[in-house]
C-alpha cells in the first residue's frame, strides 16, 4: 500500500449528524426573555421556535421539549439573580444594610428598560393550571433558594447583636420575600422605579429593633 493510499485509511470518516446550525445559549436566552415576558403555559412552541430562531425539531434535539426548555431557561434565570443577590447580600456590613441594598437594586431591575418587568421566578407559573404542577413545584424550589440566602444573612446579623436575641429569622425572611414578590406585581403593573424604592423603604421599617 503507498503511502498515499495509508494517509487516505487513516483520515476519519465524515461526522454523523449535522453541526448544530446555532448557537444554544443565544437560543435559552431569547426562550428566557419569552417566558419571562409571557409565562410558562401562555408562551405557546411557535412562538418560542420563532423567538429562538430555530425549527421545532432543533427545540426538541436541543433541549427535548417545552416544560425541559421552560425548566433549563428558569434555572438560567435563577443563576443570574443570585450571583446578583449573593454579592449583596456578601457586599454589606449589616444585614439590614444588605436586605435593604437588595430591595432597592431589585426595584431597579424589576423596571428595567429593554427587559421584562418584574422577576421571572414569580411571575411565570402564576397561572398555570393544575396540569403544570410539576413545573410550578420546580420554580418554588427555585425562589425557596433565594429565601434561604436571606434567612442566613439575617441569622448573621442576629449573631453579631444587629437584632433582638429573640427574632424569628425565618419569617423576617419570609417576610422581605413576600415583599419582593408584590414588587414584581406592581412592576408588572407598570410602577416605576420610584415607586418600588418607595415600597422597600415602608417595607424597611418593619425591621426589629
């Protein structure tokens, strides 16, 4: 055999399938927004083919069906707001400095130019029926994570003397959650900025101590 003909044996064979002719991070993202703007069972497979640019059966290749695509954009979303709220949270030397800090920055991005309003984790699945249980019990899970941070910060602070020995961390935290969960509800209602920063300053004084 020359060495021609060895060279030409050894070269692999052509790849199976073809190239993914797009880019699968860009297409989550656009999904994200959709949902974001829609919520879950509201955002119907045309329009997310159409958004994401891409056909049907490269949504199903890609991310294998709508409640999968809904589930991997909500945990994209997720992973964006809490290095955002870690940071704060991380960032300032008291808890009540860091709960406060977290609400303001909140309004500023629940009202934000060019995005949807309000947060994705709350306002998706608020009206879904009873069929997407499943997907409304993953989101849960998802804001629960963002409960947790906060209660282990105010915990801090209650450690360090910032509250009274006898404060109940869980619903303090439950409480500031629920506070930010209405700040979704009146951004999606068109408050301003303004108006949400005015919200967390009253939600403020509910502070113990």
């Amino acid at each position: 055999m020359s060495n021609a003909m060895k060279k030409t044996a050894r070269q692999p064979g052509p790849a199976r399938g073809r190239p993914r002719a797009f880019d699968r991070e860009v297409a989550l993202e656009r999904a994200m927004r959709l949902f974001w703007l829609r919520g879950y069972e509201a955002t119907s497979l045309s329009e997310l083919t159409k958004a994401m640019r891409i056909t049907p059966p490269s949504l199903y290749a890609a991310f294998g069906d709508k409640q999968h695509l809904f589930l991997e954009a909500a945990e994209r979303y997720r992973v964006w707001a809490e290095e955002r709220t870690a940071a704060i949270l991380d960032g300032e030397p008291t808890a009540r400095a860091a709960i406060e800090r977290l609400l303001e920055t909140n309004a500023g991005e629940m009202t934000r130019a060019g995005r949807p309003a309000g947060c994705m984790l709350v306002t998706a699945t608020m009206n879904c029926s009873s069929s997407s249980g499943h997907v409304q019990e993953q989101v849960a899970n998802l804001r629960s994570l963002t409960e947790s941070k906060l209660r282990a910060r105010i915990e801090r602070g209650r450690q360090a003397g910032e509250l009274p020995k006898d404060t109940d961390v869980a619903e303090l935290a439950k409480f500031f959650v629920t506070v930010g969960q209405g700040m979704t509800l009146q951004a999606r209602e068109g408050a301003s900025r303004k108006s949400l920063i005015a919200t967390a300053k009253l939600a403020m004084a509910a502070w113990p101590g």
